[in-house]
C-alpha cells in the first residue's frame, strides 16, 4: 500500500497536535483564602496560602479576628476576678487555665493552699484534660470525613462535663479555684461517680482506637502528613503533645517542680518518633488514656481536711512578681504576673500554648497538597481563643 504525500502530512500534523498536548502547560499560582471560619466552629482563623496546581508553596496565618485583650483586662480586674476571665482562653480545658495564674498569685503572697485543695485541683485539671482531648479524638475524624467519631465522642464527653459541673458549679466556664484553696469541696457521692466515668473514657478511647487508627483511610491520610522534625519543634516552641509526638520527652508534671499532686501517681509520659499528624493523634490518644489513671489514683488516695488556707479577706498582693507554667491540655501555659501592691495585678503577660503551636504552620505547609492542610491544622489542635488571647 502506498502512502500518498496527503496522507503523511495529515499523519504528522496529528502527531505534533498530540506533542503540543502532552506539553506540561505552566498556570499561574492561587492565592486561596482558607476562612475566616465561622466563630460557631473552633474560632475564627483565616490562613492564606499561594498555590501550584494543588500544591502549597507559601502558607500565612492570619490571628486576631477573635483578640479579646485578656493580658490588657487583667489590669483592671482584682485577682480573685481574674479567674472568670482566664477561664475562657482556651474554653475547652477552662478551669485548667485557672490554676497556673492562681498558683502565681498564691506564691507572690505566700500562701499555700492545703493538700486536699492541691489534690482536688489536679484531679480537675486532669478532668479538663479529659474534657478537651475527647472532642480532638473525635473531632478529627470529622475532619477526613468520618462524622461517627465525632458523635461518639460528644456522647462520652458528657460524663466528665456532667462531673465538673456538680464540683464546681460550672459546665464550660468553673471560676472554682480561690487563692489559697478552691470554692467547695467535692458534693457527695461525687468520688464513685467519677471512678465509673474514667472507666467508661478508657472504653471510648479502645473504641476511638478501633474505629480510626485500625482504618485504612485515615491511616493513609494521616501517616506522613506534617512531619515535624524534633529540632525544628523545638526552634518554634512547639509544647504539648506535638513536640512529644516529634520524640522529645518533656512533661511539665514530671519534669518540673509543682505544689499540686502529679507525682504522687504513677503514669507515664507517651512519645512518638514519626513526628506526622498519625503520631500526634496516637500520643493524645495515650495522654487521655494516661489522665484515667491519674484521676483513679488521687480519687484514692485524696487526704482529709480543709480545702483552704488562711487568707485575707481583700486580696491585696505584695509587689514582686512570678512565673508559673503548667502543662495544659493543649502543652506549656504560664503567666508572668508583676505586682505593685495593689488589688491586682501591674502588668500579666500569658504565654499559651496554641500561640506557639500555630506558628509553624508556615513551614509545616509548605509543599503538601490541599487536601492535607486540614489533617494537618486538626493534628496540630489549637484553640482561637488561646491564640487570640
């Protein structure tokens, strides 16, 4: 068979139309607006990031759309008042915020509150921790779009809020901890209540392990996603569970001295080496697991006698001034607290752990794709309020 010229000229014409196809096009970059979210979800956070295709090249989080000016109110509110107003920076672990400025205040006038008070305020603090990491064990899921998670853990999540309101009077926002001791004591009956409530949050934690971490899907999405080496953690003052799921075994319970009752327990501080969004969910996962035991063993062991000390009537705080951090639900949370004399404070400068934590989020994003910013931004956990305090 013969090919006549048309032919060979219509054969390499269709072969350089399928070249010019083939050729990588180039696009211009994205700039993609991630939020304002609405303030009915976690906060308000809005995030800019410049992308290549579907790839991030360049990520800018943008806070203060929810700054409340705490730091700046507490100048013009008595320290017994102050503890309403701390309370709401990170509204999931409240009455957790309440303790380092209290114990701020307690060591700037010399009081220590008794060791019933001391216990009592870690097994609450402890119940705050319980509180908010079953919303993140859950709520992640619902962010790869497992919505079952979610509702299992607002389901289990009620009993340690239904504990914490009998104690303190409040479900979200306590205001239970004083100068020198705390509000009450535990009503009765409280103590057996709460040992049945730690049992059933190991139960959801077996199950929360079961349904996502046994999960193909959210494996797939979650391992090597984010990995945050330990130094590059550390350089951005990464605290919490997320420089412990890079490796570095730092707790501020252990590892620092306190008045209140964690080393009086016997549990353990959880690490991973992996550094990526699945091993921060396992180290939550472990953390809550490990807060059960804490509050068992206090529940315990908790001492007889009064729950506070002896003091003023009008708070008047000598000048001098302190700092106290405590490991918080979401890492290291402290106050610098300098006085003047007065009913309250001169100046209160509040380190939070989300603030921190948000950070490298420029150079966590870097390069990876779409989808993957929300699995990253949900493993990483941070409150709006304790950014924007």
């Amino acid at each position: 068979m013969t090919i006549t010229d048309h032919q060979k000229s219509a054969y390499i014409a269709g072969q350089a139309a399928d070249a010019r196809v083939n050729i990588e096009l180039e696009t211009e970059g994205m700039t993609l607006n991630i939020g304002p979210q609405h303030p009915a979800t976690h906060g308000t956070l809005r995030i800019i990031v410049r992308l290549d295709g579907e790839q991030v090249i360049w990520a800018e989080p943008v806070c203060g759309y929810m700054h409340r000016g705490y730091e700046k109110l507490t100048e013009v509110r008595t320290y017994p008042q102050i503890t309403t107003l701390v309370n709401r920076i990170d509204w999931l672990s409240s009455f957790a915020n309440e303790v380092p400025f209290i114990l701020a205040a307690e060591q700037l006038m010399g009081i220590e509150a008794p060791p019933r008070a001391q216990w009592i305020r870690t097994i609450l603090f402890e119940m705050a921790r319980i509180a908010n990491i079953m919303l993140f064990i859950g709520e992640v899921g619902a962010q790869l779009g497992a919505i079952t998670p979610v509702f299992y853990a607002f389901r289990d999540r009620e009993h340690v809020l239904n504990l914490i309101e009998s104690a303190t009077g409040g479900r979200f926002h306590p205001n239970y901890d004083r100068i020198g001791g705390l509000k009450d004591d535990f009503p009765r009956g409280w103590v057996d209540e709460c040992k049945g409530v730690m049992d059933r949050v190991r139960d959801f934690c077996d199950e929360l392990e079961t349904l996502l971490m046994g999960n193909e899907i959210f494996a797939e999405r979650m391992r090597g996603i984010g990995v945050i080496p330990a130094s590059v953690g550390l350089s951005y003052g990464l605290s919490g569970a997320n420089i412990r799921a890079s490796g570095v075994d730092w707790d501020l319970r252990r590892d620092e001295e306190s008045p209140l009752a964690w080393k009086e327990c016997d549990w353990k501080v959880w690490t991973h080496v992996d550094g990526d969004s699945y091993a921060r969910y396992w180290v939550r996962l472990q953390e809550t697991r490990e807060a059960t035991k804490i509050v068992d063993q206090l529940l315990d062991g908790l001492p007889a006698g009064p729950i506070m000390a002896k003091v003023p009537r009008i708070i008047k705080v000598p000048a001098g001034e302190a700092w106290v951090h405590t490991e918080n639900p979401l890492g290291e949370m402290g106050y610098y607290v300098v006085s003047q004399g007065g009913l309250g404070p001169f100046r209160c400068k509040i380190r939070s752990a989300s603030f921190n934590n948000v950070s490298i989020v420029p150079w966590v994003l870097q390069g990876v794709y779409v989808p993957d910013v929300i699995t990253i931004l949900s493993s990483l956990y941070f409150i709006l309020g304790d950014i924007d305090r």
